[in-house]
C-alpha cells in the first residue's frame, strides 16, 4: 500500500468542521488507523474575543466538538445538551454581550483555554491540550498565536459615518445586517504563523481549502504573512472547494461578505478570488458542484482545473465522499 497521504485542511468553523470531518472520514475509509498524523487543520482565529474575563475561540472550538462528536447539530453551533444558566447569571449582572449566548459547557471550554493562557501557554500549546481530552483524529493549529480579531468596518446608516465593530459583534447581534465596507485584522501585518503551520504546508502532499468563508473565514488565515507565500511554494497541489452552490451560500452570511468586497456569490468567482497557482494566486484545483457544473470553462479559464461533484455534506458519508473528491484531485 502507498504511503498515506499528508494532508493540510484551510478551516473556519462550521464548514470547516463538516468538511475536515469528511477528509478525516476519507482517509480511514483508505485504512489509514491514524488520521491525527497525516491530517493537519490550520484553523481561523479572527473571530475570537475576550468576553467577561474569557477567551472565546469559535472555529476552534466548532472543529473540536465536531471532530469529538459533542457538537450540536441541530443548532450548528456548540455542545450538544448545553444549558445556559452561567450565561443568564452574566445578563442578570449586566456583564457581557446581552445577545451573545453562552452555554455553560461552552463556558468551561472557554476557562479551561483562558487558565492555561493566563499560566503562560500559548494558544498553540493551548489547543494541543485540548486536544488530548477526546481522540479527534486531527492535528489542529491556530493560523497564528497573536490576537488578530477580525474587525468590520460598517458606514452608519443614521449618520452616513463609518465605524468599527468586533466580527462577533456584526454577525450575532447584527446577523451581518449593516453593510460592511471592509474586512480587517489590525496587526497582523506584524503575525507570524503559529508554529508548524508553515512546516505542515511545506510537508504536506495535498492542501485543502475547505468550502470555509473566503472573506472572513479563510481570508483571514490567508493575512498571516508567511501562510500565502508557502501555498504558492509548496510543491503539494493545492485543492479548493466551493461553499457556493448554484449561486447561494449553503448557510451563512457568505454573501454580504463577498458582496462587500466586490466578487460575485457564485462558484467561478470565488475561484477568481483565490485566484489560480499558474497565475498570481493559489489554486491548482477547484471543486464546483453539479449544479455549477455550467461555470467549469470559466475557471478553467482562469487557469484552474474544475472538478464537478456532489458539494452538500449532510451526513457522515456525503462529507467522506467529499474528502475523498478532494483527496483524488490532487492526485493522492
Ligand atoms: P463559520 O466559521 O462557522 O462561519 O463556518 P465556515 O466559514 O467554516 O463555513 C461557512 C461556509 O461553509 C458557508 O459559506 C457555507 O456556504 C459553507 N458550507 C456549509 N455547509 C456546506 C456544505 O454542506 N457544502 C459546501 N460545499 N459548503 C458548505
Ligand atoms: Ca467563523
């Protein structure tokens, strides 16, 4: 049997998690025992905060759960079986984001993270011993150990002024409703990767792009200096998937995102966006969906090789199946 496949997963939080379960599922369906070896997931740290005293780590913590099997599916967000009762004793003392739910198992994560940050770790050494807790199959970095929250610039529509809100902030109690003029992460012009993560590109035989957020999700890993140049410079083919099918967002508030800096929601032209490896950009491969299977000549015309396949992932099997389309696409 060959040797397995090294593989390296771009994530944001519920997309990613979905979709880094599928390629953990497509690597032991091809009897590979231990996946956490082969599979590396940079995952996005711009949507984490400090709230009340705690360091709150969404994505990382969607692809923890998820890769555990304690996420809850139903809601898409947090633990299964949660309860919320240290969330309404903060709102009882006016303390935190009044619309921003905490569960309480979700608390003791967040406790657990912020005890071992204040003892000195870094959110590197922090997320590896989360990961001892549960098998999941999966190493996970951070895109980088420095705090470079993801911020939208959003104009006012009482005083036509612009101003600045945490992520957090514009999606929950927004639900991305006050139209963003853009996109950033203050400082991270002066971030470097966190360790491994440039190793792990460099290593890998494939690179993943999972169908994440472009714009706030995977965007943000791709402004860590350092992260763009390896995906150009490793020789390992670098493998997208589109979380737009048939020119709609699966979930999410992908839309406004890209809508705020000027690209289409449709498959070509997220494609576009990352643009091709051949050219200025990243990718070597991109998989569109059946029902966008009419867009393939326009990215092969951007200098990218189309796949069409089946992009829902709606169970345990649809996800693998995706893994595995990824998988072969790059040839491993
Ligand atoms: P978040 O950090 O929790 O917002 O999640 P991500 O950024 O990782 O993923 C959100 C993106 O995943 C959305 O833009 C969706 O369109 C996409 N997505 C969610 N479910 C699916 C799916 O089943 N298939 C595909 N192709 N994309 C999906
Ligand atoms: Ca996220």
């Amino acid at each position: 049997m060959p040797s397995p496949p090294r593989v390296v997963v771009l994530a944001g939080g519920v997309g990613g998690s979905k979709f880094t379960l599928g390629v953990r599922g497509a690597l032991a369906a091809r009897g590979v025992a231990d996946t956490a070896a082969q599979l590396t997931v940079v995952v996005n740290t711009g949507d984490d905060l400090w709230l009340s005293g705690v360091r709150l780590q969404p994505d990382v913590d969607s692809i923890v759960y998820a890769l555990a099997g304690v996420n809850d599916t139903v809601r898409g967000w947090g633990r299964t079986g949660d309860t919320e009762r240290a969330g309404h004793e903060l709102q009882e003392w006016g303390a935190g984001w009044p619309w921003f739910t905490l569960g309480d198992l979700d608390l003791g994560t967040h406790l657990a993270r912020t005890g071992w940050l204040r003892e000195g770790f870094s959110p590197t050494e922090v997320i590896e011993r989360m990961s001892h807790r549960w098998p999941l199959g999966a190493r996970l970095l951070p895109m980088t150990d420095a705090e470079v929250d993801t911020t939208v610039t959003v104009r006012d529509a009482a005083c036509g002024q612009q101003r600045d809100l945490h992520f957090q902030e514009w999606w929950t109690r927004h639900r991305a409703t006050l139209e963003p003029v853009r996109f950033t992460n203050p400082g991270v012009e002066a971030a470097v990767p966190a360790p491994g993560v440039l190793d792990a590109i460099a290593a890998a035989d494939v690179v993943l792009l999972a169908p994440s957020n472009p714009v706030v999700s995977i965007g943000p890993i791709l402004a860590v200096p350092g992260i763009r140049d390896a995906l150009r410079a490793t020789r390992a083919p670098v493998v997208g998937v589109s979380g737009i099918i048939g020119g709609q967002v699966v979930r999410g508030m992908a839309d406004v995102c890209l809508r705020a800096i000027g690209v289409e929601t449709s498959a070509a032209a997220v494609a576009g966006l990352y643009g091709a490896r051949a050219g200025a950009g990243l990718l070597d491969a991109w998989l569109i969906a059946e029902e966008d299977a009419h867009l393939a000549p326009e990215v092969d015309g951007l200098g990218i090789r189309p796949l069409v396949t089946p992009l829902w992932m709606t169970d345990a099997a649809t996800s693998a199946a995706l893994g595995e389309a990824a998988l072969a696409a790059a040839g491993v």
